[in-house]
C-alpha cells in the first residue's frame, strides 16, 4: 500500500494531533512551537495546513503568541487564504495590528467576509481609517451597511460588540412557515437560539425560544406563543453594563436596539464571556496603575504607560516625606523610630490596598451604591479597628521586646491601630469619592490611598513618639 504525504507526517509526528497542543501548564508545547517554527523556516506547507490551520482559533490565537515576531508573520502568509483571520480576535492588540499590517486589504476583505459580524468589526476597529474603507468598499453592500452602523457604535459599547446577523420574523407567521424560512435561507447565521419578532419597521415585538418552536404545531402563530423581550439592550449601553444583565439574568442571548427600539442585532453569551474577563483584566490592570498594557507592548509604550501615575505617585511620595521632616529631631534621638517607620506605613498601604481593591470590584458590578454604601464603611471600619486592634498588641510586644523599651512598643502599637483604622476608611471612601464625581475609581484609587496610609502612618507614630518622649 503507498503511503500518502499526509500518512508521512503523521507517522513523523505520531504523539502530535489537533488537541494536544497545550502543555500541563496550559501554555503551547515546546516541542510543537519548535515543530511549527522549523516548517515555517522549511515552508512546509503541509504540516503547517495539517497541524496549524485545522486548530481552533483560540488554540492557534495561543500558538501565535508563543511564536516569535517574524515567525508570526510568515505562518499567516505561508497559509494565505487556509489563515483563520477569527484567530486575530484571540491575540492582543499589538500582535493583532502587526500581522493585519503584513496583509494585503483584498485578503483582509475576502476573509471578513466569511466572518461572523462581531468578530469582523473587532478587526476592523483598530485599523487606520484609509485602510478600514478600502477593505470596507470591497464587501457586498449588505454587509457593508452592516459593518459601518456597528463601527459607528461608541467603543466598548453593545452596539459594537453585537452580531448582525440573526433571525427575525413577523407576528403573523406561522410555526411552520418560520421554521421553512429556517430551513430554506441561506443567510441566517451559523448558530442561534432565540427568534426575534419585529413589525415592518423592524421595532422589537418579543422573541421566541427555539425549544419552543419545536414544541408547537405548525399552524399556530407566532404571536401566540412569543413572550415580550424583557431585557432589550439599547446598542449605545457600555458592554460591561450589558453584561450584568446577562449576569443578573442568566441571559444566553439579548436583542440589541437603537434609540427607536428597532432590532440592529443581538448580543450572545461568547461574546459577554469575553467582555466579562477583559473588564476585570482592565480592573486589574488600572488598580496597579498600568492602564490597557499588553505583554506584547514594545519596552517605550509601556513605559510611556506607566510613567503618569508614577509621577503622581512620587508627588505624594515627596508629600510623606515631608512628614518625616518635621519630625528630623525626634528620630536623630531615638533611631529606634527610622527603623519602625516603615513598618507602620507598609501595613496600612496593605491594609488599605484590601479594602479598596474590594471596593472598586463592588462598585464595577454594581454591587455597592448609594442605598449600602454606609453599612459597608461601618463594616470596614470595624475590620480596620479590629485588625489594628490585633496587630498593634502583635507588633507593639515585638518591638518593645527588640528595643528593650515598652515605651517604643506602646507607640508603634497606637500607631498601628490608627493608621489600619484610616486605611480601612479610606480604602472604601476614596473610590466611593471619585465614582461620584465620574473619575475610575480603579485608576485614580490606589496612588491616593496609599498617600493617606503613608502620610497617616508616618504622622501618628512619630508625633506621637514626640509627644510621648517630651513628656517623659
């Protein structure tokens, strides 16, 4: 029997098939990024379309991040048209724009238009506006219309993140005619489980589930079984905000409107998933003071990304400093103080960082406003209070133990109840402050809360260590 190219490969790489490309780690193989690397170097084209293209996009997304630049760059043009442009809405955004920049708009225009409309427009937003209507001019003007009223939707709002495509029908159909249309249109999306009901002008009526459809005889309308859409998402609501609802209501799917209330597309739960772990990486991000950075970053962007808020970090900074100075001769005496300073100011930053990290996530989910916001306060201060309390006494015996003098082990104990109790209240009140004057909390809140806990720190144990030894 002869053997094909095909049966040649697979014999050559026997351990290697489509799902095992990940290591336990869940990073790509070495041994399969070293494989993929040489044929790119060969140009072996037919391991690449047997072991690369028939990955799915998230895996291959995966392998391209782990691939060096140029190897990057000759995968998607050793696979030309076998290249799943889906993939690029699984990297980040450098990496994204990298490759789109190495290919030719004719290519880009023929894989868009195999794309499902959520994923094409999250490849045509980043590209420059010259390129994006050339790519644009060369689509079907259906979808061109389609496109370009998704794109004219503000960034991260639900209008861009919506699907075009989806199926609508009159009331007055019937179950048997709906499911005909079903069976016999070419142009309804791939997959779907909810059936939109609409007037002529395309106003929203209600939705019919697809279990539905298929419980119900054929001559019944749709009128009659269809419920009202309860959770319609206007398309210019913030994507984060459109995700709480599908949170709050276990939506797999919502319909998406304009300002008339008529259909313009319909929001599904892949693409919330997505929007639910990239708002809480953006959260975390913003809380370290690193903006919208990315691994893929050059050294200068993100080092342009986090100079700002170290700035403003260092003027508070300077702002502790200045504490300390007015206390030079106190700790010129006493050196026992330069060496516990630190100490103080270090376990309310931490203390602080707790409770404002819980904060800005509440208040991202919505999770504490007007109506509970002082329970909260009341709460965290009692934790502030307590944990003070607490690690006072713990590092009040330490030190006084350390410098053989309760006196320094008294002070650092009242200190540290003070500053905890200050960062507890601070960490819930200052992201409280800057959402109601519309600042991020996440942002702004960890430069200031730190400011209060060192300046507090600082403050309480050395004036009172001036107070005391000036007494005594």
């Amino acid at each position: 029997m002869t053997e094909t190219g095909e049966d040649i490969l697979v014999r050559a790489h026997p351990e290697e098939s489509q799902e095992d490309v990940y290591a336990e780690d869940g990073s790509i193989r070495t041994d399969f990024r070293a494989m993929v690397g040489a044929a790119i170097a060969d140009r072996d084209l037919l391991f690449l379309r047997q072991h690369v293209a028939r990955l799915h996009e998230s895996e291959l997304g995966d392998l391209i991040e782990a691939l060096q630049p140029d190897q990057r760059i000759a995968l998607v043009l050793l696979l030309g048209d076998d290249f799943d442009l889906t993939a690029l809405t699984e990297v980040d955004e450098a990496i994204r724009l990298q490759i789109v920049e190495h290919l030719p708009n004719a290519q880009i225009a023929a894989a868009i238009g195999d794309l499902d409309s959520d994923d094409a427009v999250y490849i045509l937003e980043d590209l420059d506006h010259e390129d994006r209507e050339e790519i644009l001019a060369q689509l079907p003007f259906t979808e061109r219309v389609r496109l370009r009223r998704a794109l004219d939707y503000p960034e991260s709002s639900a209008g861009r993140r919506m699907q075009t495509e989806f199926v609508a029908v009159p009331p007055f159909w019937t179950v048997g005619q709906t499911i005909d249309y079903m069976r016999d249109e070419e142009g309804l999306p791939e997959t779907f489980t909810q059936i939109f009901v609409i007037d002529p002008t395309f106003k929203l009526l209600g939705t019919v589930d697809l279990d539905r459809i298929l419980r119900t005889k054929r001559q019944v309308k749709i009128e009659t079984i269809m419920r009202e859409t309860s959770h319609p998402i206007p398309a210019e609501m913030d994507q984060e905000e459109a995700a709480q609802l599908f949170e709050q209501y276990d939506l797999l799917s919502a319909a998406v409107v304009d300002e008339n209330e008529r259909l313009v597309g319909v929001l599904t739960i892949d693409d919330v998933v997505d929007v639910i772990q990239e708002e809480a990486e953006e959260d975390l991000m913003r809380l370290g003071g690193v903006g919208d950075e990315e691994l893929s970053d050059s050294i200068r962007e993100t080092s342009r990304s986090r100079i700002p808020w170290l700035l403003v970090n260092l003027l508070t900074a300077f702002l502790a400093a200045s504490v300390i100075s007015l206390f030079e001769a106190t700790i010129q005496e006493i050196v026992a103080l330069a060496v516990l300073m630190p100490i103080v100011a270090g376990m309310g930053g931490n203390a602080g960082s707790q409770t404002m990290t819980v904060s800005v996530r509440a208040l991202a989910t919505r999770d504490l406003d007007i109506h509970n916001a002082w329970r909260v306060v009341r709460r965290e201060a009692g934790v502030g209070l307590l944990n003070g309390m607490v690690f006072g006494v713990l590092i009040g015996v330490i030190a006084g133990f350390w410098f053989h003098d309760v006196n320094i082990g008294g002070i650092i104990a009242t200190a540290m109840l003070i500053n905890m109790f200050a960062a507890a209240v601070a960490g819930i009140l200052i992201p409280l402050l800057l959402d109601k004057v519309g600042a991020d909390p996440a942002v702004s809140s960890a430069v200031f809360v730190t400011a209060v806990t060192d300046i507090t720190g600082f403050f309480a144990f050395l004036g009172l260590a001036t107070w005391w030894f000036t007494l005594h």
